[in-house]
C-alpha cells in the first residue's frame, strides 16, 4: 500500500520516484532554493544533506522548522511525508545525487575530506 503523496503506481520499474509528482516536484523547490545564498536556502540544504547522507553531511534538528518560512515549509512538508512511508535511499527514489552533491560542495566544502 502506498504512503500519503507517492501512491506505489507512483515509481517506476527502478522504483524511482515519478517526475509528474508532488513531491517530487517539492523537492526540485527545495533543490532550486539551496542553491542560492540565504538564510532560507541554507535552511533547505541542511535538510536536504541531512536526508541524503545524514552521518557524513550533518544532521538536521527539527527546531529549523520554527524558523522556516511558509513557503520553505511548505516544499519540505510532501518530503517529510514521504521520507516518513517510504524507507528508500533518497538516490534510489529520485535518482539525483549529482545535485545534491553539487550542494555538499556549497554548503560543507570544509567537510569534502570526509566525503565518501
């Protein structure tokens, strides 16, 4: 049975996420706002990284949701609710780690050393 926002007709045969779905449109917002250079964006790719490797690209405290604003909280809110239903490696789901490893270069460039 499919969670709340990917139904299972929603993955492909590689079980990757669909592109026409909301979440998978809401983590593009979120990918297209950390890649700029604001409180906000920042606040997008902590989550993001936390998600994608959490031990080796830092954790994310559910606190950074007091200080998201709507819009942000918005776009992480269908993540959340996936991450919740579907225990799959976000590189399986969606297939974009060259994105986000764009955005460990951005924001953990100190921690490049370490990256696996």
């Amino acid at each position: 049975m499919g969670g709340q926002g990917v139904p299972e007709s929603g993955f492909d045969a590689e079980g990757r996420v669909d592109p026409g779905s909301p979440v998978f449109a809401a983590l593009h917002r979120l990918l297209a706002l950390a890649r700029s250079n604001t409180t906000q964006s920042r606040r997008a790719a902590t989550f993001l990284l936390a998600w994608w490797y959490p031990k080796n690209w830092g954790g994310w405290e559910l606190t950074e949701l007091w200080l998201a604003d709507e819009a942000v909280f918005q776009h992480m809110l269908p993540l959340m609710r996936f991450i919740t239903r579907y225990p799959n490696h976000p590189a399986t789901a969606f297939g974009l780690d060259d994105l986000l490893d764009g955005l460990f270069e951005q924001w953990r460039p100190h921690r490049r050393a370490g990256h696996a």
